[in-house]
C-alpha cells in the first residue's frame, strides 16, 4: 500500500493515507477503548521522539473511520513535524495493530483553538478564554465559556462572566482554548 499521510496544519489539508488493521482475535475495540490505548502505547513514544501529544480523537466520518493526533513541541509544530510523526506513529500503528477497520490517520498542530485534556494544561493557560463541554450538567448546563484561573484537586476553575465557577475534570468531555 502506498504511503499518503494526512497532514494538517491548521486547517490545510496535504495528503490522505488510508490503512486496514486488524484487531485482536477476541473481538471489536470499542471507540473511547481504543483512543485510551493510543494514549497509553503512542504518548510516551512521540515524547522520546519530542512531541507531546495533546489529543487522540478516533471517530467515523462521512462513513471513514479517522484517528487524529494532535502535537505539539516547544517552538510550535510546522509541516515536517507533522509528516515525521506520522511516519513514527504509522510504524508504532503497525507493530501494535490494535484498529480493525480501515481508517484515516491524520496529524495535526492543535491549532488556534488548541483542546485541553491534561491537568498540566488547565495549569499552563492560566488566564485564557476556554470553552468547556461537560458530560453532565452543572446547574442545568452543560456548555461553559470563560477565563481559566487553573487546576487544583482534580477541579478546573474558571471566572465565567463575573461568576467563579469549578468543574471536576473526569466531567468534562471536551476543552479548549476559546480564542
């Protein structure tokens, strides 16, 4: 199979790559099972290669199953960084074959809007406007917008217009800066 990594710098689209894996032989892996395993075997890995992996979505799109990789490296991320991580996670990809179905690999810089998920985060954009989706509502919502005040016991502090606000991080489904 020829070699077409999608790269995605902001929001231009380079190349496609698509591969089939298998899974194990015991059955189906499940979505939110599969980017917690891409966490766990890729994280450390582009960490040697020094990338820190900001987020793993693995999800169908227009009926095309897509794993994206969001990194980052002090500096910021250009287009050869892109297409040396996905070289590096193709190769991790293949020697771990966890995905079943044919899927799309893209890599991408977090972008403007970069997704919060790790404590450290909460910490290191101190100050930002942030958007957070939670997974149950906090006093009848579930979308919030605000400036990040930071991380503290597993609590995400926020001043959201004038009032302070705390949400406990394994409630949130989905952070990012709002700029």
């Amino acid at each position: 199979m020829g070699v077409n990594p999608l790269f995605l710098l902001g929001n231009d689209l380079i190349r496609v790559r698509i591969r089939r894996l298998e899974t194990p032989e015991d059955g189906v892996v499940e979505s939110s099972e599969l980017v917690r395993q891409a966490w766990a075997e890729l994280e450390p890995e582009l960490a040697e290669q020094g990338f820190e992996l900001v987020e793993v979505e693995y999800a169908l799109h227009g009926g095309t199953a897509v794993l994206r990789l969001f990194i980052d490296k002090d500096g910021g991320i250009n287009i050869d960084d892109c297409a040396s991580a996905s070289r590096f996670v193709s190769l991790l990809l293949d020697k771990n074959d966890f995905i079943r179905d044919q899927y799309t690999l893209e890599v991408s810089s977090p972008g403007i809007d970069r997704p919060l998920r790790k404590p450290v985060d909460f910490d290191r954009y101190k100050g930002e406007k942030v958007a957070i989706k939670t997974v149950t509502p906090v006093e009848g919502r579930r979308r919030f917008k605000g400036v990040l005040s930071g991380y503290d016991d597993g609590l995400i502090s926020f001043d959201d217009g004038g009032v302070a606000r705390s949400i406990h991080i394994e409630n949130v489904k989905k952070a990012k800066l709002d700029r």
